[in-house]
C-alpha cells in the first residue's frame, strides 16, 4: 500500500496509538511499516517523538550497560551502547510519555543501525513504543500471534522454539498470523488485546490487525501435540524472559510486572509441545474448544 507522498513526518498508528516521529518521512523507515501509516480518524492515545539528530554531546558519554534507564525528577532517560560502551542513542520524555525526544551519536549509531534489519530508524519506534506502552497496561514481547475463530491465542518461547514455524503452519491452514516475532498487547479494564508490528521474524509476518486474547502457549517442541499445565509462577517468570524489560530500573519494571501478573491471572496459559506439522493446528483447536467447553485454572 503506497504512502501517500506529501507526508513529511511519518504517523503510523501501533497497538492503537499514533505516534508521529517528527523530522523523519514516512520512507525512512523499513518496508514493514507501510500497513501501519495512519489512515483515517486518529486513535484516543498519542505519541510525537520529537528526532533531533547527531548530537556531539553524546561523543563523550559512555556506559557501562548496554540498555539503561534512569527516572530522575520525573523525566526518563533511556540509553543504549556498543560493546566498547559508546552511548549509540538517548531517548528522553516524562510519564505518560505522550512527547519523546530522541537523539544519537554522529558515527556509532550508523555504525550500528544503517543495515538494521527493520531499517535504520526501526529502534527509534520500538523504544517510543514500549515506553507509551508502559503506564498504558501494555507491553512488548517476543513471540508469535494467531487468530483462531476471531480471538487472539499468543506462542512464546526462547529463541528456537518455533514460533517462525507455528506461524507458518496456521497461515498454511489459512488462519491469519498477526506476527511471527513482536507481538503488542494492551490491557483494557481486564481483558488484553493482541496488535500485529512491523518487526516480523524470518516468517515474514506483518498485519496491521488486533484482536482480543484468548490464550498463551509457551511453546516446546516435541515427538507428539500436548498441552500441558503450568504454574503462574512459572507462567511469570517464562514471561520474563520473552518480555521486552531490559531496563531494570523500578520506574520501569514495576509497572511491567504489574500487567505481566495480571496478564496471567486473567488469560488462560500452558504449555503447548508441538512437531512441525500442520495438524498442530487442530490440537490447538481442539483445546481452545476443550477450554470453552470445561474451564480450568492454573496451578
């Protein structure tokens, strides 16, 4: 879907916020963004990121962290260096993070992000993202996301647990993949909805859709299907790890646990051991029916 060319500054709408990066076009950004350009009435939450450019103060500041993040007198730093601790970018702005400013070194950046896979500027949306995210009751996470019969189920799990494959066997059976690597969930009174991102994996996944969730499978591979229990506290602490919380700062990562917690104690979650055939397809049917039909909590 083409962009429209008298755009200067690029407005995508993500996980029903339009956030709009002033000082960059609509092309300075990968490919994969196009489906989400802002089109039509605005949604109620908003972000304007404010992209300065080079900045030389950033030349002597280093860090021995790769991710940072600092909330002082109300206003957030964020920051992230190289292996030789060259800081590579700042994004700074205070809660709600409705206004973000951002800004990164003259070489190390580039450096670092010109043959980024999403594209150079693919960071700066998914910093903007996670933080406007956060007092919202949302989050970002690393994993794939389904429709099955109109409600959302998500599959998560450490690299190499297939979810670049899972997503192609539903898509095989014609059931539509939200994303294959970075799904964006948002809480809303109790319930949490699933959004589709521009930051697919090797799938190639991108689709500019949400719907409301119905469960989470934290994926295994296995010689045969099978679903199996898992405790919240396990369910939390697999969250973790396939959650976009690299700052671990208590202005942070508080709120993230909150919404992790309660994520779970709202959704149904299990393991899901799976071989890589299309009829995994049907065994996830199967169970989704059998949770409608006889409910079941979690340990």
């Amino acid at each position: 879907m083409p962009i429209p060319p008298e755009c200067s500054d690029a407005t995508f709408d993500l996980a029903d916020i339009r956030f709009r990066f002033e000082g960059l076009r609509p092309d300075s950004f990968s490919p994969f963004f196009q489906p989400f350009f802002a089109r039509g009435a605005a949604p109620s939450d908003a972000c304007v990121v404010e992209v300065l450019g080079a900045c030389p103060e950033l030349i002597e500041l280093r860090s021995s962290h790769a991710w940072n993040f600092a909330c002082r007198d109300g206003l957030a730093c964020l920051t992230g260096a190289n292996r030789s601790g060259q800081v590579m970018w700042r994004m700074t702005g205070r809660e709600p993070y409705e206004r973000l400013r951002f800004e990164w070194h003259p070489t190390a950046f580039s450096a670092m992000y010109d043959r980024e896979f999403y594209g150079p500027y693919g960071i700066v949306a998914i910093l903007a993202l996670v933080l406007r995210l956060l007092p919202l009751g949302g989050f970002v996470m690393h994993g794939s996301a389904q429709v099955v019969d109109g409600r959302a189920i998500l599959c998560t799990g450490p690299s190499g647990r297939g979810k670049s494959t899972i997503s192609r066997l539903f898509d095989s059976c014609g059931v539509p993949v939200l994303t294959d690597e970075r799904p964006l969930l948002r809480r809303a009174g109790g319930a949490f909805s699933v959004y589709g991102s521009p930051w697919p994996s090797s799938g190639g996944f991108v689709l500019s859709a949400s719907a409301p969730l119905r469960k989470l499978y934290f994926l295994e591979h296995g010689p045969e299907h099978a679903v199996e229990p898992v405790s919240t506290r396990e369910a939390v602490l697999r969250l973790l790890d396939v959650s976009m919380v690299p700052w671990l700062d208590s202005a942070f990562f508080d709120p993230v646990i909150q919404t992790l917690e309660a994520l779970i104690r709202s959704v149904p979650h299990a393991v899901l051991r799976f071989r890589p055939d299309a009829s995994v397809v049907d065994a996830v049917r199967r169970d989704l029916d059998f949770e409608v039909a006889s409910p079941r909590e979690n340990p």
